[in-house]
C-alpha cells in the first residue's frame, strides 16, 4: 500500500530536491561546459553580504509577522468565538483577507500605500497633502508595510486554527472556574491559554514556515527595495536563477533555504508535534 | 500594474517548488543534448530544415509584451496576416516590465520551447541570447546594406560578437519633458545644465507653492529596477563617467566623475527635488505624476509624448516641452539607449516565415504607422524626414541627435548580474542618505569585476 505514496513522494518530491542539490555543485560560468565545483557555492552564499542581507531582511520578517499573527489571530479568534447575533457573517467576513489570493492583496496594499492617491495616506493626513508619506519609499516602512499586508492577510488563518483549539475546550471546565470565583482575565490566563497551547503550537508551525517561504508580497509590493531593504533570500534565489540565469548559485540558495526549513520542522514536529499529540487525547 | 499577469502567473507558488520541474527539464535536456547551457547552435541546419515559403499554413508563435497601444499592434498584425495569408501569428502576451518579460522569455528558451517562434530583445539581452546559443543569427537575412538605413546604434545593439540577432523595431533614448507654460512664465529657457535645471525648478517650487502645494521639480524612474540604471546612467555619463571602463573589462564606478554625480542625484534630485516618493516610481508613476501637473521637469522616453498631450490622460496638453536631458556643466547631455529589437529563435521551425514577419513588420510603411499612432520613434533613419511622421511628432526633428548620440548600457553576456548589482548600489545610496557612496561603489566594482573576468575565458 505505501509503494504508491512512496513512489509519488519519490518522483515529486525527492527527486526534484536531489536534482537542484546536484545542480548547486555546478558552476555557472563560464560558457557551455559547466565544471564541478563541489561546495563551493555554498561557501561562496556564506561570504556573500547580499544573502547576509537577505537572511537578516527574512528572519526580521519571519519574527515579527509571526508573532503579530499570532496575537492578532488569538484576538480574533476570541471574539468570533462569543456567541452574538450575526456571529456567523462576522466568521465568513473574517475570512476574507485570507481567502484573497496574495498577488492580489499585494497588489491593493501597494495601491493602499501610494503616496499621492493611496487611501492610506488620505485617511491618516485627509487634505493635507503635504504632509503625505511615500511608505514604500523609506527602508523602514516600505519592510513594515510588507509585514503590515501579511498580518492583515494571514492573522485570520491563525485565527481559524486558534478557534479550532478553542472549540475543543469544554464549557464545564469554564463552569468549573466560575464556581472556584475565578475572574474573567483568570479564566483566561489559567484555562483557555493552557489548553489552547497545541493550537497555538501548531499556528506558530504553519506560520513560521510560510513565512520564510515569503516571495510574492516582496515581488509585487517592492521587488526587494529600496536599496534592498525588503529583499527576502526567496526573492534574491528567484532573481540569481531566473533573471541572471546563474543556476548553480541560485538553487545553492534554495536548497540552503530547504534545508533551513526541514530543520525548522523536524525541530518542531519533534518538540511542538509531540505536546500536540499528547494534549490530544484531552 | 506591469507586471501583473506575469505576478499572477508566477508567484503562486514558492520559488523552491516552482524550481522543480524546471530543474528536471533542464536536467534531462542537458543529458540529452550533452551540451548543457550554451547551446551554439548551426544555424544553416535551422534553415535548411525549415520549410520553404510555399503556400502551407504555418503559425507562428509570437511572445511579445502587453503594449501601451495594443490597438496599434492589432492592427499591425491583421495587416500582416491580410498580406501573408498562410501566415498566422499566434501572440502570447508577456508582461509589460522588460525584467518580468526576460524572466518569461529565457525560462522558455532555456527549456527549448519548439513552439516559440518570434520575440523580442530589450537592447541589453543580444549578447547574453547569443552567448547563451536563443537567438538565431541573422546575418544572412538582415543583410549589411538593408541595416545601413536604421539608426547605428540600433544596429549596434543587435549585434554581438560581429554578428546580427536582431532588427530594431524602434529606437528609444531618455528625454527631458518640461512644462513650458510654467517655464515660460518665470523667463527661463529649458535647462542646458542640471545645475540650471535645479535652480529653475526651485525658483518655479518657491513661486507656485500656493497654487500647487504638490508641486515637485522632478519627476524620474528611481525604484529598484533597470530603469533606475537608465536614469543612473544619463547622470553619470553627461558628468563624463561611465560604468565600465571603455575596454569593458572593469567597473569604472568609484571614478571621481561618477561618485559625484551620484552625489548629486542623491542630494539635489531625491532629496531636493524629485521628493524620496521617487524612489517607488517606475515609469508609468513618474509620468502619472507630470499628467496630473505636479511635476516641472520629467524624464522619460519617447513615447510619454503621445500620453502627454492626450486630454484622456493627461492635464497639460499642448503646455508641454520636451528636449534632450541636461548635463553637467563639464560634460555632455547623455540619453540612455532603450528600445527593442524582433528576434528569432534558435529552436524555431519556422524561421524563414519568421523573418518575413520581422521583414514586414520593420518596413518603412510599419515603423511609419507606430511611429503616427503610437509615438514610437523610428530606427529608420529616412523616417526623421517623413511629413507625416514629423507631422504627428514635431519633437523628433530637434530629438533625432538624442538618438544618435544615445549611450547604451554594458554589453556583456552576464549583463542581469551588472544590472542587479549596480540597481542595488544606486538604491541603496539613494535610499540610505547616509552610505558613504564610495564604499558602496567599491563593492559594487568588486562584484562586476569579479563577473567580468569570470567572462574573460570564454
């Protein structure tokens, strides 16, 4: 029964894997004959102050919309819990950022945020047009914009996997606390954020991996500037294998950044992933 | 907006995942073919096994860009179809931003799209498509004496290594657009120096701050992509700089020449006139910013001219000026060379009924009908006399000396790398007003340097 299974994995996704790792051991200059060069674009990717860049630009990115997600989901996740009229509108409505595709809210962030006719601006300042701000034009807030337009896109995916947790949480443990003259804010400190531990583990998983994959917001909000300020390392891989052609440095990132990923995961799954199962049967 | 379909396209997935399976086609192919990247290929076979032009249906598959005019284009190409009728081109539209389109175009080539017939080169690509073995080699259909009626510099942009990949479908080179009512109004003449351009443009800033508080004295292409080496390079050379020592083997950015002029950009232009929002403008915003009346001076191709004084986009039809870009006052006025050139691939099955697309499609009659109705300025030099182009576009009589002179960027197979170097480097020290410029050019030299002589060998 697993040979099919395995067999998939094998074709789609070992084989690829294997085969870009191969092809980071080919140099790519110069001319028709590539030469074998073992690591050393690897080495070269450990003294390169533009991968340093990028990797410092990402982990900034990965932490902070990480974190802000997770806040922000818990928040939402809370209130959407609460039965109210309406609740069920509210959960579609909070969807939605979620449901958009990326390219597309990228694309609205970038209009949101234009300096002469973004809303932002007309919101913030109203009719003083001096006073407007070119966000994507500053280091500093062209990267908190980025981070900005993926806390409004995926906090509500958060959200979900948070209200998942919630929803398994038995109202007599509430009942329970009440009797013992718990307060509201204790409740919540001692009941709901323990048990709500996997589901926060597992949102903390998806999201730390999706965010270091992050390209698309980059590509189409800032490409990487200015003066690569934005430039995540997904962004710099795309633009060192498809636009300058260079393969074997180009796939050296990205297998660098493969690797970086299944650590992080097998880090998770063996910590994270183990508590989530234990707190299951609960 | 440019950019947009290519967006859709590709960022839907993750970068490592969309690299798999071109990873295996590349793989395979190179197993197969045992020539792995630069495929030189004989060109003579490609001919001789393509069909002769016999009256057999053929279609041939086109991968352009979205126009500025698609209806210009349209119109072009039913044309083409009505003249050769067993001729039918299939276009596929790329997207609008010359990068997105590279990216596009070569993932298509290195894979060795068969179906892909005809598209076009920006004028940086013709040595890295015939390094690289994409481009078919045209010497034997474009021949010396029908290239000696285009522009020199087109042909010279086509061209690699002496021999020809492509026929330029137009000339572009950077200008300066003014607002001549305004500079009318205050006495001044259009700026000869960009010291002078600076002190006009202050002068109109101080005077109209109370009718027009977004008034800005530039308006220019200073986000993170290649146009920011065209405008980069307009300063640099018209302060006697330039990127690459003449020889093209080394980096020549820490000259004094160019350190300065990249100083003035930074503190006169971004930081005094143009407004850091530049520094998010590709074309398309800049030009908006000009339209809408906010800018005095504006730098940009020829084409804005049309949109300019097209009362469906633009605010200051008929008030606008345009002439060749300043200079410093040591140096000479230097317009980036841009354009586009038809071109053949080297994998294409129909290259005989390919070239008489690019044949008719640069023909006088044609550059003409773009030239009338979508302001793209000829590469034939006899059009800068035509009434009816000269009529429609009164600008190219004084604007032909811009193209002729118009300065292209290295030449270089690995010339995506220089890009993404030198971007890196003008954005970063216009966007971190306290870099120290030379420190950051040293870098810049070092890493060009460093791909230059990779290239020396080859």
């Amino acid at each position: 029964m697993a040979f099919p299974a395995l067999t998939f994995v094998a074709v789609f996704s070992l084989y690829p894997a294997m085969d870009s790792f191969l092809l980071s051991l080919y140099s790519d200059f110069p001319g028709p004959e590539r030469s074998f060069v073992g690591f050393g674009h690897y080495a070269e990717l450990l003294h390169d102050p533009v991968a340093h860049q990028a990797f410092i630009v990402t982990l900034g990115f990965v932490l902070l919309s990480t974190t802000l997600e997770l806040l922000m989901g818990t928040g939402i996740a809370l209130v959407v819990h609460e039965r109210f009229r309406g609740r069920g509108w509210v959960r579609a409505a909070v969807l939605i950022p979620w449901a958009i595709p990326t390219v597309v809210a990228s694309q609205m962030w970038r209009f949101l945020l234009n300096d002469q006719y973004g809303a932002i601006n007309a919101i913030l300042f109203g009719d003083r047009v001096n006073a407007y701000v070119p966000w994507l034009a500053d280091p500093w807030t062209a990267f908190g914009a980025v981070v900005l337009a993926d806390v409004w896109k995926t906090s509500s995916f958060t959200g979900l996997l948070v209200l998942a947790g919630l929803q398994v949480i038995p109202e007599e443990t509430y009942d329970a606390a009440r009797v013992d003259g718990a307060t509201a804010w204790q409740r919540f400190r001692h009941v709901t954020l323990p048990l709500l531990k996997p589901a926060l583990l597992t949102a903390l998983l998806f999201r730390t991996i999706d965010a270091f994959r992050v390209f698309d917001l980059v590509f189409v909000m800032t490409q990487g500037g200015p003066g690569d300020a934005t430039q995540v390392i997904q962004f710099y891989g795309y633009k060192t294998l498809f636009t300058e052609g260079r393969v074997g440095y180009g796939t050296t990132i990205s297998v660098t950044v493969f690797v970086a990923m299944a650590i992080l995961s097998l880090f998770y799954v063996r910590t994270v992933g183990s508590k989530v199962l234990q707190r299951e049967p609960a | 907006m440019n950019g947009f379909h290519a967006v859709f396209s590709i960022a839907s997935s993750s970068p490592l995942r969309r690299l798999s399976p071109w990873a295996v086609g590349l793989f395979a192919a190179s197993l197969l073919s045992n020539v792995p990247f630069a495929h030189c290929r004989d060109f003579g076979t490609a001919r001789g096994s393509s069909p002769t032009l016999v009256s057999s249906p053929v279609t041939l598959h086109f991968v352009t860009w979205k126009a500025d005019h698609p209806r210009v284009w349209d119109e072009a190409i039913q044309r083409f179809e009505q003249v050769h009728p067993h001729i039918h081109i299939k276009r596929e539209i790329a997207p609008h931003s010359s990068t997105a389109y590279h990216d596009l175009l070569t993932q298509k080539l290195r894979n060795r799209d068969g179906s892909l017939d005809l598209f076009f080169m920006d004028v940086i690509w013709p040595a890295e498509f015939a390094t690289a073995g994409w481009a078919l080699p045209l010497d034997d259909y474009f021949l010396p004496s029908e290239r000696e009626k285009f522009l020199p510099a087109t042909i010279a942009s086509g061209m690699y290594r002496h021999h020809i990949y492509g026929v330029p479908s137009r000339i572009d080179g950077g200008m300066l657009y003014y607002r001549k009512a305004l500079l009318e109004k205050y006495g001044f003449s259009p700026p000869s120096t960009w010291h002078e351009l600076v002190h006009q443009a202050q002068a109109i800033l101080e005077g109209e701050r109370t009718t027009n508080p977004l008034l800005r004295g530039y308006s220019g292409q200073f986000k993170q992509y290649e146009g920011l080496v065209c405008d980069m390079l307009e300063f640099v050379g018209s302060h006697n700089g330039s990127f690459l020592t003449d020889d093209g083997r080394r980096s020549n950015l820490t000259a004094p020449e160019s350190l300065q002029a990249v100083q003035f950009v930074r503190e006169q232009i971004i930081q005094r006139l143009a407004t850091p929002a530049a520094l998010t403008y590709q074309e398309s915003e800049s030009l908006a910013v000009f339209l809408q009346g906010n800018a005095v001076f504006h730098r940009n191709w020829p084409y804005a001219w049309g949109l300019a004084n097209d009362p469906q986009y633009s605010k200051i039809v008929g008030k606008v000026g345009v002439t060749t870009l300043p200079r410093f006052s040591e140096g000479k006025s230097t317009a980036a060379l841009g354009g586009w050139l038809y071109g053949i691939s080297a994998y294409s099955r129909h290259p005989a009924e390919a070239w008489t697309f690019i044949e008719f499609m640069a023909s006088p009659e044609m550059q003409k009908h773009f030239a009338v109705h979508a302001s793209l300025a000829p590469s034939r030099l006899a059009l800068y006399a035509d009434p009816e182009v000269l009529h429609a576009n009164p600008q190219y009589k004084d604007l032909l000396s811009v193209f002729q002179t118009a300065q292209p960027r290295p030449r270089t197979p690995v010339y995506p790398i220089v890009s993404h170097v030198l971007q890196r480097y003008f954005s970063r020290v216009l966007a971190f007003p306290e870099t120290d410029i030379r420190e950051e050019a040293q870098e810049a030299d070092r890493k060009i340097n460093r791909f230059l002589a990779l290239l020396r060998d080859l």
